[in-house]
C-alpha cells in the first residue's frame, strides 16, 4: 500500500515536471501534462524532446497612469502630462510575444 502512494507521488511529480519544461515549448504544457498522465511521463519526455522551442520576444515598455500613452524608451516623467512642477512618473511594463 505504502509503494503504490509513493510510486504514485513521484509520478505525479514527473508530469508536472514536464508540463513545466514544456511550457517553453511550441507544444505547450497542458498536452504534454496530459500526455505524461495518461501515457508515461517517458512519452511525454519525447513529445518535449521532438517538439520546436518557441521564440520568446521579451519587450520592456513605460506608461502613464494618466494619459496611458505607451513609451518603448526610457523616460522616468511622461513628457506629455509632466507641467512645471506636476510631474507624472511612469510605470513599467514588460511584454512577452511570439
């Protein structure tokens, strides 16, 4: 009874494993979590291992709580909203794309 809980347990384990790998992948984790749970986490491994990797882009933006206007460079103030001495301070943003 003990084996089968700890056999069970570590299996478990392996699928989430995978699924977590294979959230890079262009096969994503939710097929190869299923795949592993209902097959093997063997078949599972060589569904990631044959699949392509994604192209993450990962871009830094900057925008104005205020005016919500988008900057892709720099800037600490929005130069749009900023008069004399209200200045308006930027938040940043990251964007993930394939």
């Amino acid at each position: 009874m003990e084996y089968i809980t700890i056999s069970g347990i570590v299996y478990l384990f392996f699928v989430i494993v995978l699924a977590n790998i294979a959230g890079k992948r262009k096969i994503g984790g939710l097929k190869v979590m299923l795949i592993s749970l209902f097959l093997t986490p063997l078949t599972g491994l060589l569904t990631i291992l044959l699949s392509k990797k994604t192209n993450l882009v990962h871009i830094t933006g900057y925008i104005c709580p205020k005016c919500g206007y988008e900057f892709t460079e720099y800037m600490e103030y929005c130069p749009n909203c900023s008069v004399g001495e209200n200045q308006i301070k930027l938040k940043k943003i990251s964007y993930k794309s394939l």
